[in-house]
C-alpha cells in the first residue's frame, strides 16, 4: 500500500513538474526580444554629420497654399488676399485641419485661381519660385509696388502606419518634421514594430514613388537623407513576424495555467482518494 502510495506521489510530481515545464517554456517563447528595443543603438558622444533641413516641399496637384499679399498701400493688396476656397472638408483619419481654413486649391491641372492675374502654374514649384512668380507678374503689370508675396502650405501632413501606437495622418503645421518627431506623434513604435526596417514612402513631383527603408536602430539613420520627412509622406512600420504566434501564446497561457491547475487537482483527488 505504501509503495502505490509512493509510486502514485511520484507520478503525480513528474506530471506536475511536466506541466510547468511546458507552461514556462511558452512564458518564454512569448517574451520579446529587447535586443531590439532601443534607438540608435551604439551611438556614441559626439556631433552626427550635418542633414539638409531646408528642402523645400514641391506643390503639388490638390495642395492647399495660403497666399498673403502686402505692399506700401493696404487698400490695393486688399484685392490679392481673397482666395477662391474656404472651408475645405477634413481630409479624415487623425488629421484635424481646421474647417475654417481659406486658401488656394490646386487644381488637377496644377493651376490656381489668383484675382486680376488668373489662371497661375503652380504646379512643380517650391513656395519660393512662386512667390518670385506673383511677385514678379504684380510688379510688371504695375498693379502693386515693391509686394511682398508670402505662401505656406495649409495641408502638410504625414502618414504613420502599421505597428505604432496611434496610426493615422498628421497635419504638421511648421512644415518641418523628422521621422522621429513623426514616430512620436503617433505614440512610438510598439514592442512588435521592426525598428530595423521603417519603410518610407514618398511620392515626387513627377508621380513617381520612392521607397526607402530605415534602420532606426543604427545610428546611421541620424544623418540619412530621408530623415526629415516631405508632406505627403507615408511612414509603415512592419510587424515582427512572430506576432501573431505570441498574441496566440498570451491568449492561450490563462487557458494553459487553468487546465494545469485542474490537472493537478484531479489526479490528486485520484491519488489519494
């Protein structure tokens, strides 16, 4: 009777020793690698070569441009600053630009409505080349003196997709903003995001896409070309490829632990009945 007894407590010890083997190794299968976690990693002390910041954005087709207008005579610049859109609906997603907001549309042939001087190629421009163009057109057609023609953009925004915290599409109204300062406004990427390959979606001026990848783990990309981004640009963080299995593995561990749990329990009960 001892000897079953013993031979039964046995059993039962291996068993249970069995099972919270197989719980743990899925506790550790479902643990993330923090080898990747970090920024930049290996980044030592010092200054980081120099990237440009000042390129400025191409107009392109749909932009919405606020065209300002000055000179020595309010009453004749009056005329200059009435833009032909107002109240342009939300573009959607996360992007909250401001309903109220009036401005120049471009239109689908790359052209904007500007009072007096008409039908105005915008188009492939930067804002500067078309300041330079009104101004010039204002001062040779002798309606103004000495303008002054300030532009910006109303609708710069960036798209951060995949596994962030918050995707969506930003509006950036400085019209300066770097791949991090995006990452950021998005919450960061996730425990399950690869920092190590950020891809980078941008679109130029003569509709072809350019696709980039990041390694945001090296510090390399502190000095890329790509590390300020351009409107309109689209940011995607893939997903590591085991994601799916360690959602799986934490959804299931509450199940595992209950079924052990019983297990232990029953044979137990028939041990030592």
């Amino acid at each position: 009777m001892i000897k079953n007894v013993h031979a039964s407590s046995c059993s039962f010890m291996s068993r249970t020793k069995m099972l919270a083997a197989m719980a743990l190794l899925l506790v550790l299968a479902s643990c993330s690698d923090t080898k990747k976690l970090p920024y930049f990693q290996g980044l030592p002390d010092g200054n980081i070569k120099a990237v440009e910041s000042n390129v400025q954005a191409i107009i392109q087709k749909n932009d919405i441009l606020s065209i300002t207008v000055s000179s020595l005579n309010p009453e004749a610049s009056a005329i200059f600053n009435a833009p032909n859109l107002s109240n342009p609906s939300s573009t959607g997603g996360t992007a909250n630009f401001n309903n109220t907001v009036v401005g120049y549309l471009v239109s689908p042939e790359g052209t904007i409505q500007f009072p007096v001087l008409g039908l105005i190629r915008a188009e492939g421009l930067t804002k500067a080349q078309l300041s330079d163009k009104l101004t010039q057109q204002l001062t040779e057609r002798k309606l103004l003196v000495d303008p002054i023609v300030t532009i910006r953009h109303m609708n710069y925004k960036v798209s951060v997709l995949g596994e962030v915290a918050r995707p969506g599409v930003y509006p950036i109204t400085n019209e300066k903003v770097t791949i991090m300062e995006a990452l950021g406004l998005a919450g960061d990427i996730t425990i399950y995001g690869k920092k190590e390959n950020v891809m980078l979606i941008r679109e130029t001026d003569k509709g072809e896409r350019i696709i980039k990848r990041l390694d945001l783990n090296s510090p390399d990309a502190l000095s890329s070309p790509y590390y300020y981004l351009r409107s309109n640009d689209v940011v995607y963080v893939e997903p590591l490829k085991d994601r799916v299995r360690k959602e799986r593995n934490a959804q299931l561990l509450p199940i595992i632990f209950s079924v052990i749990s019983l297990t232990i329990v029953i044979i137990d009960r028939v041990n030592f009945k």
